[in-house]
C-alpha cells in the first residue's frame, strides 16, 4: 500500500512544522510507529519527514509487519524545499518476486531517478507524491502529472504506481491528484477520479516485460 509525500508528519515546508516534527528512523518516535504496524499484514511505503544527525531528508520508508525494510531519500529538490538536503541513493526492494523502488514527486520531472531504479533491476517504480498547488498552478497541472509519469514508464519498461493528494488545503491551494496506476506503455490502466478521495488496485505480472531499453 502506497500513501502520499510526507504522509506520516503531513507535508508542509515551513520551519517550524519541518524542524518540530523530523524523527530519526532509529528514534523512539519511529519505534512507536513501528511497533503499531505489527500487526497490518500489507508492506507499507510511506512519506515520512526523517531527521539523521544535522540533516533533514525527505524520506520514504518501506515497511512489512512492523519491521523497516529501507527508506529512499528524494534526490530533486524544488526550489520551495530547501529546508531538506538531497538524498543520493536508489534502493530496490523485494515484493514476492516483484522487486520495486520509489521517487518522490518531483523526481518525476526527471530522466535520471527513474532510470537509476530500473537499472537496479526494478520492475515497478512507487511514486508517493503532493501536489497540493496555488490553485492557478494547479489548474494547469492538474492533466501534465499523468503526461509526465508515462513518460517515465515508457523510458524504463517499469509500472509506475503513484499515490497523490486532493482536495483544498484552504482558499489559496487545491490537489487534483492523481492517484493512479500506469502500464509500461504508458497507459493509465487505474485512476482515483480528480477530486475525489479514493483507492485502486492493479495487477502486476511478477516479471513483466521490458519493452524498452533503459537509458545509461
């Protein structure tokens, strides 16, 4: 199950919500998280505000009956995000002979991080995302995200599964998502209509296809 960008803490670039709510994956705080996810049978991937030594990282972890299988750390900052520092690495992980890795929203803008998964072997790229946006940015993005994400699958041969926000944060900021699953054709085979709040499901072959050769 895939939640959206800084799901855990909530995403919100402002200092004091940033530096106030940043928990170290071996904190007693994360402990506490964990241990309530002992019992939820799913492998979880979720955004997570996470704090290591003097830097502040945006973060998702994966997580599997309350154990921490790994995290990956956004490597594409936007320029709104500089309270974060960068993350350097893409992991892959194993989910019953299907192995995935993540990005992280903004990353999608970009060749490179889609490209380091899948030449990790990745079969399936995990996109949590939050693009809860000024409402005439948003109106103009509203119907590029999915545009931008089969972009990526198609370069790589990966699904790619994303999990984004909706609705209005206030006067000024509205989500449409979206939430969805897309093909390695770059096909929206799932969607979470715009607007609403909602869940889908797809099927993933445990070894799909790879249709296109991966860009080094």
């Amino acid at each position: 199950m895939l939640f959206p960008e800084c799901f855990l803490q909530g995403y919100l670039v402002e200092r004091a919500h940033v530096e106030g709510s940043a928990m170290g994956l071996d904190s007693p705080e994360f402990a506490e998280v964990l241990r309530r996810l002992r019992d939820v049978s799913p492998t979880l991937v979720f955004g997570i505000i996470e704090r290591d030594r003097q830097r502040i990282l945006n973060t998702a972890v994966v997580v599997r009956e309350g154990e921490l299988l790994g995290a990956y750390r956004k490597t594409h900052l936007t320029a709104g995000e500089s309270l974060f520092d960068a993350g350097r690495e893409y992991p892959t992980f194993d989910l019953r002979g299907v192995r995935f890795g993540i990005n992280i929203c903004h990353d999608a803008n970009f060749s490179e991080p889609a490209n380091r998964v899948a030449a990790g072997g990745a079969d399936v790229l995990l996109l949590p995302a939050q693009n809860m946006m000024r409402r005439s940015n948003a109106e103009l993005w509203k119907d590029e995200h999915s545009v931008v994400r089969a972009r990526r699958a198609r370069e790589t041969g990966m699904w790619l599964v994303s999990s984004d926000v909706t609705g209005a944060r206030d006067a000024e900021r509205v989500g449409w998502g979206p939430t969805s699953v897309i093909n390695p054709r770059g096909e929206v085979v799932a969607q979470v209509p715009q607007m609403e709040v909602g869940l889908v499901t797809a099927d993933v072959p445990a070894r799909p296809f790879r249709e296109h050769v991966v860009a080094r």
